[in-house]
C-alpha cells in the first residue's frame, strides 16, 4: 500500500456509496490525511494508535485463522508431492489464488462471530442475537504440528514451530513509507497552495476515458485463460 494508492481507493470508493458511510482505519503509515479530499458521503475516523489488535475483528483472529488454513494447506500440498514421488516444485500465482480460496472457505461464521464480540465494538443486543457458541476444542493444531514435523524430515533446514510459520510473513513490508517530497506536495495541499497530483491525475483519466467497449462471451473467456497463463509463469512460496 502506498499513500498515492490509497488515495485513489478512496476516491472510488466514495464514488461507491448511495448515503453517508464511516469509515474506520487504522494508522498505517500509507493512509494519509484525506481531509483536503471532498467525498459525497465518506467520512473517515482514524482508530487510536496501537488499537487495531483489540477493536479490529480481522485483527482479533480472523487474519491469523485464515494464514493458519493457508499454511496448512500449503504445507499439505508439498508434502502431497513428496508422498508421491514427485518433484517438490514451487507453487505458482494461480496454485497460490486457489489455496487462498480455499482457506477463506474454511472459516466459518462462528470464528467471525468470536472475533467481532472479542473486539468489543458491537452493542450488547446485537451481541446476543448472533448466538454465538463457544469455541470448540479440536485437533486441528495438533494436524498441523504434525505436518510441520513431516515437512522437516523432507527439509531438514525447515524448523519452525506453528506460531512460528504462521506469523512468518509479520516483518513483511505492507507499506512504503512517504519521502520529503511526498511531505512536502501533502502540506502544500493542505495549505491549498498546490492541486493533489491523485486530483489531478483523476481528472485526466476521466477526460480521456474512453465509452466502454462491450465485451463478448468468447472474448471475455480469452481474456480469462491467458490471465491464468500469466499467473502460471511466476512461482513462489509463502
């Protein structure tokens, strides 16, 4: 994320909404004051800083489950691999969008209710219609213990615990932190000494936009199976 992306998103999401909406977010470093923006009916208000894990329900467990099925159905499918004899080979793009799909499809309505009642933000009453039920004790740690420990006889240079690998991803880069100039275009707009470029940028893309073309069955198809082509060229894992 960068603040010039995040700036663009904004804009088009306001341009999404039919009545006024808030919008809460958390202090990134990439979402930049958008007071001097003008929005038809977004408003938005910052969490407090270092608050996100407590009032955030994605923060409050659903991100960490959803890695932890993602994980675990990574490591499942190298070991697949292995298991029948075949070269242990990176995933690519595509394999990855699969795997994220899937492990989206494993999280069930009660994690999220869980998490939202966890983070506090929700009344009372709307807390006891949901029926939430209590976490329920299971194996699935154990599973996926087991699977690290089968990756590391395949791997020996493979050594992390659960928490380890699931959390492996937390010193990635999210963000690009704003240079000088960046600081200093932002104060100018502020002040109203200078237009936003994600302003300005905007109106010309809308001068030149072309009528939309519309798009046939076949065409779309095509379109469709060489992105996936796309995808298939670039391996990695994560």
């Amino acid at each position: 994320m960068t603040g010039d992306l995040w700036l663009k998103w904004l804009k088009w999401f306001d341009n999404q909404l039919e009545k006024d909406s808030l919008l809460l977010i958390d202090n990134c470093p990439a979402h930049f004051d958008s007071n001097h923006l003008k929005f038809k009916f977004l408003k938005i208000h910052y969490l407090p800083p270092n608050s996100t894990s407590c009032l955030q329900p994605m923060d409050a467990g659903i991100i960490k489950t959803f890695k932890s099925y993602y994980r675990k159905l990574l490591v499942t499918h190298l070991i697949n691999q292995f298991d029948k004899n075949q070269e242990i080979e990176l995933i690519n793009i595509k394999k990855a969008i699969y795997l994220i799909d899937d492990a989206w499809k494993l999280i069930d309505e009660g994690t999220i209710r869980r998490c939202c009642r966890h983070s506090g933000i929700l009344p009372n009453q709307f807390l006891k219609d949901l029926n939430i039920e209590p976490e329920m004790k299971n194996s699935k740690n154990d599973e996926f213990i087991l699977l690290l420990k089968n990756l590391n006889e395949i791997n020996e240079n493979f050594d992390m615990t659960v928490e380890e690998y699931i959390d492996s991803d937390v010193s990635s880069q999210t963000f690009e932190i704003p240079n000088d100039s960046e600081i200093l275009e932002e104060v100018l707009v502020n002040a109203n000494l200078k237009t936003s470029n994600v302003e300005e940028n905007s109106e010309t893309e809308e001068d030149l936009d072309p009528e939309p073309k519309y798009i046939t069955l076949k065409e779309g198809e095509e379109a469709m199976n060489k992105c996936i082509s796309y995808f298939e060229q670039f391996n990695f894992v994560q």
